[in-house]
C-alpha cells in the first residue's frame, strides 16, 4: 500500500496522539508555501514531481507473486486477510479496472473532480495534479510540496484546488499540455500567529457558480482576540475579490471542522465533520453577510468526511467505520442506512439517487441502485488493498475513483464481473 501524506488528512487525529512519529509524517505536507498570486505555468515535461521517502517504498506499485498456495503475498499480505489481495483479478472479471496514467506509482491521490467526460483532474501529495483529456492522463505541479486535498470548478476553465489557507490555487485549466495554478489565499495565514492554527488543513471546495466558491477544513484563528474560522467563501472585500470569513462561530468557542462540503445551490449547503457533526445553511443572513448554520443529528458519532446529493431534498453523507446516513426535505435527523462494510469511506458521488457510489479504505467500492448499497468488484494489485480517497464521474458509466497510488475507471457493468471475490 502506498503510505502517503496526503492518507494524513483522514487519519489526522490519531497521527498528532501519537507522538513524535505522527508529527515527523506530517511535516512534509508543509514543507513550503506559495505566496499570495503566485503564478506557475507547468507543462507535462517538467511536471514530473514525486513524493519524498515519506510516500512510501519506490517499488510499492509492482507486485511479487508468492507461490499458489494460498499463503503469504506482497511482503506478509495474508490470504485469510480481507484487506490484502492475493488473486488478482482480470478486468474482464471485475466492473473497476486501474488506468494507466503515467504518473509516479508513490503519489497518493485526495480528490477528484471533472466538468466533463475529456476534462478530469486529480489532486494529490507532493503538490501533484493529474489531468485526463479524454484520451491520456498528463502529470502537472502546482510547484509546492504540500498535499492537495480538494478540487472543484465551475467549468473547465475555472478550477479550484485546495491544501492550506497559503497553498489554495486556481487554474483558467487545461491546454495544449499547460496548466497554470495561481496561488491564492484566504485572509489566515499558511502559519498562524497562534501555535494552535499552524499546520491546519483546507480539505474542501465547492461552489455554485465562478463567483460563489465555498471553501472548509480544520479550524483556524488568525490571533488570540479573533474568533476561530473553519468555511470561506470567495466575496467583494474592499472593492476587490478576496475571501469572507462565513463560519460564524464566536470568540472562545471551538469552531467545528469541517471534511466536506456540497450544495444544490448557494442557498441551500452542507458541511459535515468530525464526531458526525453536520451543518446546513439555506442562505439567510446573519450581521456582516455570514450565513446562519442549523445543526442537524446524523445519529453517528462517527467523523464524516463526504457529503453529497441527488438534489436539495436528498442528501447523503458518509464517513468512518462504513458509516451511510442519508437526509430528505422535512426531516429533523439523518436517517440510518444499512451499509455493506465496516471499512472508513471517504468519499461520495452520484447521478442521481438510483445511482450512487462511496470508496474508502482498503480499496473499498460500494454502490446504490435505489434500494440497498452493495460491493462492487475492483481490480486491485497483489498486497494490501489501497485505500481510496475520491470519486466522481461525467456520467452513469463514466466514473473515475482515486486513492493511494491507483486511478480507477468503471465504464459500466460487465456481464462477466465476479462478486465480492477479492
């Protein structure tokens, strides 16, 4: 399995217990910063950045076959483990097949997002940003070491990716092998004046148009006399675009932070975190033009880490040890739903609410036809199973999943896919 640090970012909480080791990792995600408008062209030629020794072995993505006896695989990979892969899969044999992208087998991929079936990018560690054209993959930098964590964009010449208040970029997208990120930054600083802001993570991006961008993650003050802040969202400051403050918390309170974020539109938003917190706004206005927030119970103490929905009136989020809730017009609570795994999901996408995929840890696939949530049949390498971080798709058999050294494509259902076999 490939150790990136863009995995940090689900793990977080438990890495920072654990001692000296969990903040040796994480170092790397802030090794630098980019300055506020800072301008990068980068072509396919010179974007081949890859992740330090902290992203793992350099050979992690080839496999070693032990003999067919059914015994260890990959290094230990026990055969009885449901989280390792010892028979390999044909793609015939399964409705996920990995896609060559020619990008270096140690980057670990966060997020995923597309405006279209030839417009598709990819966000990972070591700065690194993966875009598919419809015909082949191209690996790009933004030109920092940090994990990217979320990308999102109103078309495919407005894209957005985020990993710090210092690191969050924009692109006018992608052509003729170029892409140019210029850095921009919310008005917190990468390192806050505050030892409890530094190091803190922007994990989320949506909008609902090119000039309503909403950004979220972890909870941030800029100075001890102002209040935490953990959602922006982009606004007219002072006569110019800048970046508004919107999560309305107030001074000496612990500002909830948020993993992901989706709306109908800017009216209607959700924010879902950690301990199964979610929040919603329907667009009235507090003093100052913040939104007002009501929170609402998931029934899950579980940390969430997806939100997103068929409509305004159908609403679903996902989050750790296989945790499904879903939300519908009228209701005062999340609604329990049966899932098929006990693994962490990380991310959730659909068409509509017949259609629906969630991903997560140890190559975790499962989808939702309207009446229950079943494993779907992956392609995964021999050894343990990578953890998936992202999915997103042009359409019902155009989808795109991303993870820990894997790009994976379902173009539809194959009549000879195998269950739940690996």
């Amino acid at each position: 399995m490939i150790h990136s640090t863009v995995d940090m970012l689900f793990h977080k909480k438990n890495a920072l217990r654990a001692g000296a080791l969990g903040v040796g990792l994480l170092l790397p995600i802030f090794a630098s910063c980019a300055s506020e408008g800072d301008e990068r062209t980068v072509t396919a030629q010179d974007a081949s950045v890859i992740p330090g020794p902290e992203t793992g072995d350099p050979d992690a993505d080839t496999t070693d076959a032990d003999s067919a006896d059914g015994g260890e695989a990959d290094g230990g990979c026990d055969a009885a483990d449901p989280n390792c892969t010892t028979h390999v899969l044909s793609c015939d044999e399964a409705d996920w097949c990995p896609a060559t992208t020619g990008i270096d087998g140690r980057v670990g991929f966060a997020g995923i997002w597309g405006s279209g079936k030839n417009d598709v990018w990819a966000v990972g560690s070591n700065g690194t940003v993966g875009h598919y054209d419809g015909t082949s993959w191209t690996a790009l930098s933004t030109g920092v070491k940090q994990s990217l964590f979320g990308v999102w964009g109103s078309s495919a010449t407005d894209v957005w990716i985020t990993s710090t208040p210092g690191a969050t970029f924009h692109s006018t997208g992608f052509a003729n092998g170029t892409a140019t990120f210029t850095a921009v930054a919310p008005p917190i600083a990468d390192y806050a004046t505050v030892s409890g802001s530094r190091g803190k993570l922007v994990t989320a991006v949506w909008g609902s148009s090119s000039s309503d961008v909403w950004f979220a993650g972890e909870n941030f003050t800029r100075t001890s006399a102002l209040a935490q802040e953990s959602q922006w969202r982009t606004a007219i400051v002072d006569g110019g675009a800048g970046f508004q403050a919107i999560s309305g918390c107030i001074k000496g309170s612990t500002c909830p932070a948020i993993r992901g974020l989706w709306g109908s539109s800017e009216n209607d938003v959700w924010g879902v975190g950690p301990d199964g917190y979610t929040r919603h706004t329907d667009g009235t206005l507090a003093d100052g033009g913040v939104p007002t927030w009501t929170v609402f119970d998931s029934l899950s103490n579980a940390d969430l880490l997806s939100v997103w929905g068929a409509n305004a009136g159908s609403v679903w989020t996902v989050g750790n040890i296989g945790t499904i809730r879903h939300f519908v017009t009228g209701a005062t609570t999340w609604a329990e739903v049966a899932s098929p795994t006990t693994n962490n999901l990380r991310a959730i996408w659909g068409t509509s609410d017949k259609d629906i995929w969630a991903v997560g840890e140890f190559g975790t696939v499962i989808h939702y036809d309207g009446t229950e949530w079943k494993a779907s049949t992956v392609v995964l390498p021999e050894g343990t199973k990578p953890h998936l971080n992202g999915v997103w798709g042009s359409g019902t058999n155009d989808v795109w999943v991303v993870g820990d050294g894997i790009v994976l494509h379902f173009t539809g259902h194959k009549a000879g896919a195998q269950g739940d076999g690996q």
